[in-house]
C-alpha cells in the first residue's frame, strides 16, 4: 500500500485515526483492565494475517496513547510499535524505560494543543489509542476515521471504548470486512460538526 493511502480524499492537515479492538458487546478491556480475552481470541488468527494492522501502522507517523494502554504494554513480550515515536498521555510524571526513551515521549497537552504541535512539526497522521485517550479526542472533535475489529465475545462488564458523551457524533461508513475466523473489521469517518 502507498504512503498516504489510509488518508485518501484528506487535505494535508493532520489526520487521527483509532485502531482498536472490542468485544461484540462494546468493551476494550475487563474491569481491572485485563484483555484475556483478546489474547486468547488472537490465537484464532492465521499465521501471516494481521487484520490490516501492518498497513495502518506503515502509515502512521506517531502513535498518542493513555498512560494505562502505555503501562500495560510494556508488560507484553514485544514492543508492537517499532521505532514509530510514541507520545504518552499522563497528567502525572511518568518514568520511560531507557530501551524505549529513543522512541517514547510524555505529555500532559490536551489534544488541540498536541495535535497542533505535532502538525507545526510535520506530522501527517496519528494513531489515537487507548479508551480515555480516544474519549477524550472524540470529545474534542479530534477524531477523523475508527476502525474497529469486532471480536465474537461478549464480556458483559468492563472498560468500553466509547463512554458517555454530550452529543451525538456521527458517523459515515466506509468499509466492513468479515474474517473467516470470526472477527469483524468495521472503517468509519467521523462526521465533524459545522463550526
């Protein structure tokens, strides 16, 4: 895939896009943050198939996450991101583990601030991760286009990616792919509001 072409039909301003996975029920992770689930649902995935991750991130020029999604990766095997540079979002202080202080930067901005920022310095497109932080650019009308996989579990109780809001946000559909292993990869654009 060329560079740029999860930005089609976009001007050059920065762009935000969320990548995420929930249970059919809407929840990103258990009460206590936990995502067994997930990981035991990834298991199903055949070897080679990423559900279009890859391409997402081979696109992406910095990744803007929550202190919490940022603390429980760092408990995984791997570092998923590469050398893609990392801003973590935390009104506290918050110590980066020197493997990681190359790629990995912390902010207390709000995200008008940030994303101008980041767009001063060059930045095309931004992955937003993590529920609070995706929260918290939805609520500032900061959000171009999510991408949801679907998981075939239903958890019932937990962490959901879109918590309550003051208004409706709308949305238009782009795209839904269905993986024969159960998952269900929808592609929407946020529909900003007239100004």
């Amino acid at each position: 895939m060329e560079r740029g072409a999860w930005l089609k039909g976009y001007d050059m301003s920065i762009r935000c896009s969320v990548f995420i996975a929930t249970s059919l029920d809407g929840y990103i992770s258990r009460d206590d943050g936990s995502i067994d689930w997930l990981e035991k649902a990834n298991t199903l995935i055949p070897q080679g198939e990423d559900c279009c991750y890859g391409e997402f991130m081979a696109d992406v020029d910095v990744l803007v996450m929550g202190r919490n999604s940022f603390e429980m990766v760092l408990g995984f095997d791997a570092w998923f991101y590469g050398t893609t540079p990392v801003i973590v979002l935390s009104s506290r202080p918050l110590v980066v583990p020197d493997h990681l202080s190359e790629w990995v930067t912390t902010s207390s901005e709000q995200p008008q601030t940030l994303l101008k920022r980041l767009e001063k310095n060059g930045t095309r497109h931004a992955y937003i991760d993590g529920g609070v932080t995706i929260q918290r650019f939805l609520a500032a009308d900061a959000i171009d286009r999510i991408i949801v996989t679907t998981i075939p579990v239903l958890l019932g109780s937990g962490r959901r990616l879109f918590g309550a809001m003051d208004r409706d946000i709308e949305l238009q559909h782009i795209s839904t792919k269905s993986y024969n292993f159960g998952f269900v990869q929808s592609t929407w654009d946020v529909i900003k509001p007239s100004r």
